[in-house]
C-alpha cells in the first residue's frame, strides 16, 4: 500500500528512519564506477533494485511487479515521494514500518508467539501462513532479493494457471474476483507513478556510485505530483488460490 490502510500503520521513530535523505541527494561521481551489491543500497533503494531485477528474469513486463511493489509495502518518504520498503510487516489489518531487518523480524517473532499465524512481510508482502515453503527462516523472507524471486515465480505461475496477467496480479492477491479486481485497480493505479517516475527509480536502485543526476525543485515537484495519483486501498495478504 502507498498509504496506510484502515487503522493506521505504526512508523518507526522520526531518528531511527533514514528513508527519503539518500534518495534525492545530488551525487557525487564515482572515483571507481561500480555496480553496487544489494547490501550497499540504503533501504529505500533495496526493493526497487531487488523487484527490477525478478521481473527482468520472469519475464514480467512493464514493471508491473514494481507496482505491486508499491501496492504491497509502499511507503512515503519524508521528501514527499514514495519508495517500497523491505522491513514492511502486515498483520491483523494493520502495516508497520520498521527502521532494521532485525526491528521487522523481532516484532514477527512476537506476533507469533501471541498465535497470529497470517503476517506478511517484505517487498512484496508474502504471507508466512499460505506460504511457507516460501523462505527457509525469517531472514531470508525479509531479503529483498529472495522476497521479490519469490513473488515474481508466485505471479508466473498464476499467469500459467490462469492464462493471462491481468488475471495473475488479481489471484496474487485474492481468489475472490471483487476483491481480487480490486487489487488489480490498485496496481493498475500505482502504474501511473512507476511510469512518471521510472528514471528516479532506476537512478535509486543503481545506489550512490552510478549516475550523477541533479533533482531540480521542478523535477522533485512533479515526481511529488506524480505521487499523489496512486490508488487507495486497504492492504491485504497475499494468497494461493482458493484461500481466499
């Protein structure tokens, strides 16, 4: 989700939360260029990188799973754009965003442990109940990486199933068509910010040491605009088919 869904989500304190200070900092050319590793991108930089990248190998086109992304764990940065964030956890109605991978899986561990068995976490928000083959521990669900391989082989699979895209991003989310449709509506929605802002998202999960682009006050202004057109709605778990 782009914005909180009913009830509220629980932010991590304002001096723990780095999000929205690297992202449109002027960079500065690198002395060696370097592709960086997905450990050296800040965390607002680790989902984009990590969702390219399992749509290119899926085969996933018009970056269609990066909205999802946005859909699933997207969150507003303090310089008014958006990001999807990897330490996102979802559970009992409710999205939390946590500042560490360790803050993400410490508060899971808890919930767990009070018998919530329906939690999803990451980039793409995969659900530990319905999925979990998915991940071999908590760590690893949490990594962007992993996260998003899954979710693109999930929605490929859909799409083998069911014979078409359109129809695999709605079952990613629910079995039921309203509520499925509606999904599909909301990525459909978040499509119009991944495309007015395709090149800040690129330049974002190429890290720090690739390009050296100048974000003017217009140009931060429209992404800012851009923003604003994303689609409303609550947030919900992802399931297999026929599980909800």
């Amino acid at each position: 989700m782009l914005v909180s869904p009913a009830g509220g989500a629980a932010a991590p304190p304002a001096n723990l939360s780095q999000i929205g200070v690297w992202s449109t900092a002027l960079y500065a050319p690198p002395k060696q260029p370097a592709q960086p590793s997905a450990k050296a991108l800040p965390p607002e930089a680790q989902c984009i990188a990590a969702i390219l990248d399992a749509e290119k190998a899926a085969g996933i086109g018009d970056h269609l799973l990066l909205a999802m992304g946005f859909t699933e764990s997207g969150r507003r940065t303090e310089d008014r754009l958006f990001t999807a964030w990897p330490w996102t956890v979802n559970t009992e109605g409710r999205s939390h965003y946590f500042p560490t991978r360790d803050a993400a899986i410490a508060f899971v561990r808890e919930t767990q442990a009070r018998g919530v068995q329906s939690i999803d976490v990451g980039c793409l928000q995969v659900n530990l109940r319905w999925h979990p083959e998915a991940f071999p521990d908590l760590v690893t669900a949490f990594d962007p990486v992993a996260n998003a391989r899954y979710a693109a082989s999930f929605l490929s699979a859909l799409r083998r199933d069911h014979g078409s895209l359109e129809t695999a991003i709605a079952r990613y989310h629910s079995a039921q068509s309203e509520r499925g449709e509606a999904y599909r509506q909301r990525v459909t929605g978040n499509l119009r910010w991944v495309a007015g802002a395709l090149g800040y998202l690129e330049t974002l999960a190429a890290g720090p040491g690739g390009a050296a682009p100048v974000w003017t006050a217009a140009e931060r202004g429209r992404l800012s605009f851009l923003s604003g057109l994303f689609a409303d709605g609550p947030a919900r778990p992802l399931l297999p088919a026929g599980q909800n």
